[in-house]
C-alpha cells in the first residue's frame, strides 16, 4: 500500500467520533485519497486481506468499506483480476428536485445509472404519459447526496416520443438533467411541476439500491409543458435524513444553459 494514502485513511480513522463505526472511517479516508488524486483512476487496489494486514482494521470492516465504494460507484470489481478506483464521478446537472440544504449550502449531487427499461407495468405514470403497450422508458439512478446517503431517482417517459434516451451513452443518462436534454434535442419546454409527497415503506428493490431499510418519502413530479401535454413522471425516494429538501416549483429551461435554476421553492422536510 502507497503510505500517502494510507496515512490519509488513518487520518481519517482517528479523526472519527468515538461512535462513528470504523467502516465509515475507512470509507471517508478512501473516498478523500480518491478525490485528492492519492489514488488514481484506473489504479488498482491491494486485496481485503493485504489491506487488514496494513490497517488496524479487521476483514469483516474492509469488506463492508469496499462493498459501499462499489455501491457508490467510486471502486469497480473484476472478476478474477481485482479491484480498482473507478473513473472520476460526474456531478448531476441542475439537481433541480434533489437539492438538499446543508450547513454551507446545497450539498453535491453524484448522479450513477443503475438500469434502463421499456415496461408495460402500470402506475401513476400511465395516465399522464398514455401509456399503451410496453412504450414507456424507466430510468434508474441512484443519486449519492454529499456522499453521506442515497435517494433513487426513477424517470418515466414516452420511448417513442423521445428515442434519444434509448440510444444516448449510460454516461450522458447518468449525470444529464432529463429535462435539459429534452429542452436541447426536441424543444421542449416544462411550464410547471406537479408535486406529490408519500410517506410508505420502500420495496425491496428500492431498499437494495439505497441501502437503507424502513420508510421514507415518495416525491411524485409531474412535468407539464406549456401546451397541457405531459412530458415525463418522475419519482424520488428519499429515506430518512438529516437535511432540509427544496424544490422548485416553476422553472424555465431557457436560461439553464448560463444560469442557477430559480430561487422560487417549496419546501419538503425530508425526514419522515
């Protein structure tokens, strides 16, 4: 292990609370020789075992570390050849409905693509979009907000009226506003934002990506464009967190390309 990043995680670790598990510890420490360029993109990472054997820290701690950095997208496995640092994440463009408030200010927004699918299920969303057949497009991300937890963000739109998003690279899908995008390549514009908030327990599914269990809160966004017609059904799930949640409640696509989304917000406390 290169000592420079290794000192940086045991900095880490004794900075910690007397509380703070000593995987949360590692995983910060990683995550700060990661960002600071200590470790490389592309750069391989000692084993579980050699990494127990360099830290005052035990396998089942490691494993647990690791498994978060892969979760987060931040380390990729390997089979058969390793682990190794990921490429650089992208921040998500004009987190406009995932805007958390911190102590400085709103807090990063790290956008990851977990999947993309045409489905025939219906919901809330069939409605709105008219739904017939397997045309609608869902999108997953997991949304890593100041790296501290995860809400799932799930985009439905009409695959067939917008064939874009079927074809465009994971990593455009992954950090672009779908919004925007729909803003850049077919002129559409979003009036306004219809908003409901639940309360409920998450699914399994939901439970896995954001690796947390219990209830949380199902932010439903409708977006309208002026013409009436809806353009796509977004759903967050936000589980229990500390931070303050704002979001907008009309905006204007024109000026996202040189300017902050609006001031104007609704506020939804966040936890439940």
């Amino acid at each position: 292990m290169q000592a420079k990043w290794r000192q940086c995680v045991l900095q880490k670790l004794a900075e910690a609370d007397a509380g703070t598990p000593k995987h949360v510890g590692l995983y910060a420490g990683l995550v700060q020789a990661i960002e600071s360029g200590l470790l490389k993109p592309g750069q391989k990472l000692p084993t579980e075992t050699e990494l127990a054997d360099a830290l005052p820290l035990s396998i089942g701690t490691i494993q647990r570390a690791m498994g978060s950095l892969v979760g987060d997208g931040l380390v990729l496995r390997r089979r058969g050849a390793g682990s190794f640092v990921a490429q650089p994440q992208k921040l998500l463009e004009h987190p406009l409905h995932c805007r958390f408030v911190g102590a400085q200010g709103f807090l990063p927004v790290y956008s990851q693509l977990v999947g993309r699918k045409l489905i025939a299920a219906r919901g809330p969303w069939s409605a709105p979009l008219e739904q017939t057949g397997k045309r609608i497009l869902r999108i997953d991300r997991k949304l890593s907000i100041n790296r501290e937890f995860h809400v799932l963000s799930r985009i439905y739109i009409d695959a067939l009226r917008f064939p874009l998003l079927m074809s465009c690279a994971p990593s455009d899908l992954a950090s672009h506003n779908i919004k925007l995008l729909l803003a850049r390549h077919y002129r559409i514009g979003i009036s306004h934002i219809e908003q409901s908030l639940h309360l409920l327990p998450f699914p399994a599914p939901v439970r896995r990506v954001l690796e947390a269990e219990g209830a949380g809160v199902r932010l439903d966004l409708l977006a309208i464009e002026p013409s009436g017609k809806a353009a796509l059904f977004q759903e967050l799930y936000v589980p229990s967190n500390p931070y303050r949640l704002v979001v907008s409640e009309k905006f204007d696509t024109s000026d996202w390309q040189t300017a902050e989304p609006p001031t104007r917000a609704a506020r939804v406390t966040s936890k439940p």
